[in-house]
C-alpha cells in the first residue's frame, strides 16, 4: 500500500475529555511539530501514530491511511514497514558492529548496493555527531547521540521509510538544525516531538499538547517563520560556543562580544 496521508482523529486527553483538536493530517513532504510541557503526552501521541490507533490504546484515538481505517489484525511485510520510530529512550541490545548491523539491515530491505549504502548512511549520521561512528565499533559502545544519529541516518537512508517519528533529538545533543537541514531534502513526513523553538518554528504545523490531549492546532505563518531563521542565528551562535567549550577553548568578553555581534547582522 502506497501511503499518501495519514490522518489523526481525536481521542480524549487525561482528564477523559474528548481533543480540542479533532483531526490532523501528515501528508508527504509534512515537517510537524508536537509540543508541550513534560509529561504532558507527545510520546503517546507519535506511539499511536506509530500503532496505528484503532480506539483500541488508552487515548481511544484512530489513524487513517489515504482516508481509510485500518483493520486491527492489519499488519505491514516488515520489510516496507512506512513508520520508523526515534525514540527517546534508545539502547541496543546488540553488540553487532556498526557496519555489520547496517549490512544486516541493508539486507532485509533488499539494497542493490549494500556497501554503499553503508557509507551513504555513516555519512549522514556522522553530520549529526560530535565525534564519527566507525564501522568496527560495537553498536553497544556508541554513545546516546551518536546512537541516535545512527538511527536517524537508518531509518531515513536504509529503511526508506515514508513516515520518520523523531522523539526529543535535541535531548541527545545532536546537531539538532543539521539535521533538520538534512531531512528536508527527503519528501516524507516528519514529526517531531520537541522543545526546540527552531525546529517546531520550522515546521508546517506544530500541535500543542496539554494534559494528555491535542490542544491547539497552530499553522505557522510568515512572521513565525521568519522568527525560525532568527532563531536559528541564536542556536548557531549557541553551537559556536559549545563546540568551543568542548575543545577546552576559554571564552573571553571579547569572543562574547564578537558572536554576539554576529546577531544582529
Ligand atoms: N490521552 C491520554 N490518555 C491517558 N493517558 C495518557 C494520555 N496521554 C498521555 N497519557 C499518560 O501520561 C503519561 C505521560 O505521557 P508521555 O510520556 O506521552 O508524555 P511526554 O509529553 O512525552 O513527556 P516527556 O516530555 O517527559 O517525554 C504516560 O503515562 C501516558 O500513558
Ligand atoms: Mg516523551
């Protein structure tokens, strides 16, 4: 089945009372955002999304592909299965090498050229990562960021999924805005559960949650996305000092100055 849309009905939110937001759809090329406070249910919402909700998880929401429900014993031949997600919570439980877990993977989804889809996908995750992931290293070795890069560059490059779930990526101290930059140039749908006013300013739609439930539903429009690419001058800035940091760099009034000058250019 050729997926065109997914389509989120409402269920209720903690408190037992029906969504405020009664639907949504993520049609191909859709960056999303989910937001909100801590605890607040972004988690399981992209967990229905990636179920497949049929009134049958406790939101009591339903998804639908291309307008259609979705029987409940409905399941995908693992190998096209559209919806990868990035959880929050990521640890393998493999210690296969790197480069041995992606020919596995290449594999099953039956890549023509397994070799280069490897370095195809080390290349993207490593864009993402402070320090690269070498293809001998245990996947139990990699750090919480570099697992997460990995499994980015996975999904996107080896799965070919048409529908990506990331959870909090900016949690695991990845390039958060090159990622973005990256993603953009695949025609998929993305969601992203997030706290980053870059990344949900950046995207078509973001839905804001509280207690449980969809609350608003906010198309961003052109002074937002022009507050985005302001934004992302700060998180550059930001990213400039970190990376400084990290290398042991001592940070001046002089260099402050100078990167923050950069601001209002
Ligand atoms: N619609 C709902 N109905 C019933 N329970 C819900 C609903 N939404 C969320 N919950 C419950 O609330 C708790 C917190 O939800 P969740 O983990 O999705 O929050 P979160 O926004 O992802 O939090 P964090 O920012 O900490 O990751 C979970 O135990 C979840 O089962
Ligand atoms: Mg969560």
């Amino acid at each position: 089945m050729e997926i065109q849309k997914i389509t989120v009905l409402n269920g209720c939110g903690k408190d037992g009372k029906m969504e405020q937001v009664e639907r949504f759809d993520l049609e191909m090329g859709n960056i999303i955002s989910i937001v909100g406070p801590t605890g607040c249910g972004k988690t399981t919402l992209i967990n229905d999304i990636e179920l497949f909700a049929n009134r049958n998880t406790p939101s009591g929401r339903q998804i639908l592909i291309n307008d259609e429900v979705i029987d409940d014993d409905f399941s995908f031949d693992p190998k096209k299965h559209p919806i990868a997600l990035i959880s929050q919570h990521t640890n393998f439980l493999s210690d296969l090498p790197v480069g041995e877990f992606l020919k596995i993977h290449g594999t099953v989804r039956g890549a023509d050229d397994i070799e280069q889809i490897i370095n195809e996908t080390l290349e993207f995750a490593n864009q993402l990562t402070g320090e690269a992931i070498i293809k001998d290293t245990a996947m139990t070795e990699l750090s919480g960021g570099q697992t997460r890069s990995l499994l980015i560059a996975d999904a996107v490059i080896i799965g070919n999924s048409p529908i990506i779930l990331l959870d909090e990526i900016e949690n695991a101290g990845i390039h958060r805005s090159k990622a973005l930059e990256l993603l953009k140039n695949y025609k998929k749908i993305f969601v992203f559960v997030t706290h980053d006013p870059h990344i949900a300013l950046s995207s078509d739609y973001r839905i804001v949650m509280k207690n449980g439930g969809m609350q608003q539903l906010i198309a961003t429009n052109g002074e937002e996305k022009l507050a985005a690419a302001e934004l992302k001058k700060i998180d550059d800035v930001m990213l400039t000092f970190r990376a400084q940091i990290r290398s042991g760099k001592i940070i001046t009034n002089e260099i402050l100055k100078e990167n923050i000058k950069t601001l209002s250019n």
